[in-house]
C-alpha cells in the first residue's frame, strides 16, 4: 500500500474531492477517529494506506 504522505499534493486533492462527494450521500460524524476510518476504509481499496499520523499538523 501507499502511504497517504507519499502522494503528490495534486493526487491528495483528488482524492479529497472525490471523498466529498462519496460522502456527501453518507450519514455525517462529529467523531474524528470514526471519520478518519472511513476516509481510511474509503482508501484502502485504491491502495492507499490512511492513518492519524497523516493528518496535518500545525
């Protein structure tokens, strides 16, 4: 699997624009763990690797 951080910027973007309408049509979550495993789930088909360590600091 590819991690998360090992993709270009632009591949990232896609990929968040392609979450947010996959999750538009879904139940919405305050949680973040609940909503960093479905970004996760969502990934891992695609072969890309998603973790709280991937998240953005600062």
């Amino acid at each position: 699997m590819t991690r998360w951080k090992e993709l270009s910027p632009e591949r990232q973007m896609d990929l968040r624009a392609a979450y947010d309408i996959e999750m538009a049509r879904q139940t919405n979550t305050c949680s973040l763990d609940e909503k960093i495993a479905r970004f996760a789930e969502w990934l891992a088909p695609q072969g890309i690797a998603f973790g709280m360590d991937d998240l953005a600091k600062g």
